[in-house]
C-alpha cells in the first residue's frame, strides 16, 4: 500500500544520509493525505539527461533503473536501503499525483507527474 511508496522515497532521503550528503530528513503527512517527504541532500539531477534529452529529473522519475543508485563516477551508494524496493519511477507511476521539487546549484526546479506522465 501507500506506506510501501513512502518507503522508497524515504530511502533514497535516507541513502543521501547515510553517503554523508544530507543531515536532515523530513517526512510529513497532510490533512488531505498526501505525504511529503525532504531531505537537504544534493537532489535528483535537473539537467539534460544524455541518453532521453529530457531533464533527468523527468528521466529519473519516469523510466525504470534510471537513477544513480548504482551509478559510476561517484554518483552511486556504497551503503543503499532502498535496493529492495521498485524504484521512484513506480512510485511516481502509481501514484494519483507527484510533485517534484528540487533544490540544486542555487536553482529550484519543480514538475508534477499524475500516474507516471508528466502533467505540468
């Protein structure tokens, strides 16, 4: 169910810890049901993805294994909680709506998602 969604978020919040880029993460459960969840880690990646042409971050969470979990050039984890679960792409692609908002190189870069396609 939905906690099993939360999890995989958290983890990857929980893996930008544990790798020693992020201090802090926050979980929040709205009135309305939708859950938040923040770290103050490096963020998903906004640039041009090379291989899609799209922005990673649209990439990132809409094509499976195309994070950088186990990415080389140091973009990987040597310590991860999250390889038992299906990946933030699932999440985005089963949830009724996801809003991205990422903080990287002094940019905020925001998209929204409903069932997996981009919907902003």
């Amino acid at each position: 169910g939905l906690h099993h969604l939360v999890f995989e978020v958290v983890d990857n919040s929980v893996d930008e810890a544990l790798a020693g880029w992020a201090t802090e993460v926050n979980v929040t459960i709205h009135a309305s049901g939708a859950i938040s969840v923040s770290d103050d880690g490096r963020g998903i990646p906004c640039e041009l993805h090379a291989k899609t042409g799209k922005p990673a971050l649209e990439t990132v969470l809409t094509v499976l294994h195309a994070g950088g979990k186990f990415g080389g050039g140091g973009s990987g984890y040597k310590v991860s909680g999250g390889l038992h679960g299906v990946g933030v792409s699932v999440v985005n692609a089963l949830s009724e709506r996801l809003d991205a908002e990422v903080r990287r190189g002094g940019a905020l870069h925001r998209m929204a998602f409903a069932r997996g396609a981009v919907a902003e």
